[in-house]
C-alpha cells in the first residue's frame, strides 16, 4: 500500500503474531499509555515484551523514548483512519512464567521462562470485543479488515500451525458474522488453495514470493477499492516501472527524452499525490545540455 502512495501505518511495533498482543498494542496507542516496567535486557539490549525485537536499545531510556514516540504516532493514526487492518499469525501463545502475562515476543530470553499456550476461539473473540469497546470509547467508526497470514509456522510442526490457523479462522469468522464494521479478506486461503504449488513460496517453503504477494494484493485490490482507486494503481505501477527503470546507457538522447517524458507523467499525479521525491530523483539523471555537448 505504501508502494501505491497509500497512507499507512504498518506494525509500529515491529511484526506481532498472536491476537491478544496485538488487541493489547491498538488499546495502549488508544489510550496512549503502556506499561515501561515490562523490558528487560538481554546481552546488553533493552527489549520490551509487548513489542518485537526489532523495536530495542541499548540504553533503557531510548528504549522507552522510541516506544512512547510509535505510541503517540499509532494514536494520531488511529483517530484518522478508515480502515484498520488486523493479520493474524498464530494462535500459539508464550505466557511469561514470572508475571504470568503473555508476551509478544520472548527476545531469545530460553523457553523455560515461558508456558506455550494455544488460545482458544473464545478467549480471541473476547479480546476483540474489549479492543471494540475500546474503539468504541475513542468515538473511532474505522472498518477493520481481519485477514490470516498464510505464512506457516513450521517451528510449532506442521499439525500444530494447522491447528492454529483453524482456531484463527473459526475465531475470525464468528467476528465477522456479528460485527457489521469488521470484514475478512482470505489471503490464507488463496495462498493455500489458489496458489497451492511450492513455485509461489520462497526458498524457504514458508513465505509467499513476489508473484504470490503480487497476486494476493490484486485480490485486495479488487474487493476493497473503488473503481478510480483502481484506476490510480493501474496508471501508478505503470509510472513506477519507467521510474525503476535501470537503462545501460542513460547518457542517451533517448532516455534523456524518456526521463523528460516520465516526468511530465509525474506532475500530472501532483493533484492526487505527491511525488515530489520521484520528480526530485529523475531530475538527478537529467544531462543539461552543455554537458551533452
């Protein structure tokens, strides 16, 4: 979405996989509050355990700075959105032993210092109504578009990921029946149906590759724009193309001319984004004409 100079704000707090963290994370940045006695430090980086790892310090202090920052960043994106999109990774939970409360990453700190629970459909759908409520509360009308990521998580074993997604998607779909503003989009079972054949996975055998992601985004597309959102990422991904493109000759009059032309294309777009950077970039490869002379 980005990409197609869509606004978004994606995983402020690095990529979270199980529902109660995330429903946790949206209700702090709502209430723009967190609790900072939850970090540790673990070979001399600061971690917090509602965060994932990527998200870190090695002071303490900058820690809390960066979390406090994505928290107000995350509310102020909140109280303007239309939509908020929800992806769900696995039902599999660690609850750390010491607080009793479930993490959403365990930062390599060793598996004895956890339980590994599987949630069960009520405990999601209960959780969702209080984030609702929550929502509710800070008078934010926003859809919200629940998906179920296709990616497997093989370090469970493949009959536990099975298991999980199952109660994701059982969860999911009583959400939806009873939610008149929360939607589901199947990317799960387009990956697992539709593109069934390993060619659409990585190496790895676990992660969808481009031409999947590609054709799983088209299927977003299709379902939740309008006809001249549609329009804009037609025209878009076209112009992106011409502005990627990596010529073995650019001193050319040729693609000097294809430059110039590009950018003609591109300030058509400043009514409806900005591509001030992409104008900025092609401009850097223009030769003026004294120096093609």
């Amino acid at each position: 979405m980005d990409d197609y100079k869509i606004e978004v704000l994606s995983n402020p707090f690095g990529t979270i996989y199980n529902p109660i963290s995330i429903f946790q994370l949206i209700r702090n940045a709502l209430e723009k509050s967190m609790d900072f006695d939850e970090t540790i430090e673990v070979q001399g980086v600061n971690y917090h355990w509602q965060a994932h790892s990527e998200v870190s310090a090695i002071n303490k202090k900058d820690l809390l700075s960066s979390l406090d920052h994505q928290l107000k960043l995350t509310h102020a994106q909140l109280k303007k959105t239309d939509w908020i999109i929800i992806t769900f990774g696995s039902a599999f939970v660690y609850r750390l032993i010491q607080s009793g409360k479930i993490v959403a990453n365990c930062h390599k700190v060793p598996k004895s210092e956890f339980t590994k629970e599987l949630l069960s459909v009520m405990e999601i759908t209960t959780a969702f109504k209080s984030l609702l409520e929550t929502l509710k509360a800070s008078d934010i009308q926003a859809n919200i578009l629940l998906t179920v990521s296709p990616v497997r998580h093989i370090k469970d074993g493949l009959t536990e990921n099975n298991l999980s997604k199952s109660v994701l998607i059982q969860a999911v779909q009583e959400l939806v029946s009873t939610n008149e503003h929360v939607h589901y989009f199947p990317a799960y079972e387009i990956m697992i149906d539709e593109l069934r054949d390993y060619r659409f996975y990585k190496e790895d055998l676990v992660h969808p590759n481009d031409q999947a992601i590609n054709y799983i985004w088209h299927q977003l597309v299709s379902s939740y724009f309008d006809s001249e959102s549609q329009k804009f990422i037609e025209d878009w991904s076209k112009l992106q193309k011409a502005i990627n493109h990596k010529p073995f000759h650019p001193e050319t009059a040729q693609h000097q001319q294809f430059i110039r032309s590009t950018i003609d294309k591109l300030k058509a777009f400043n009514y409806q984004v900005n591509v001030s950077s992409e104008i900025t970039q092609l401009e850097q490869q223009l030769i003026s004409s004294q120096s093609e002379t």
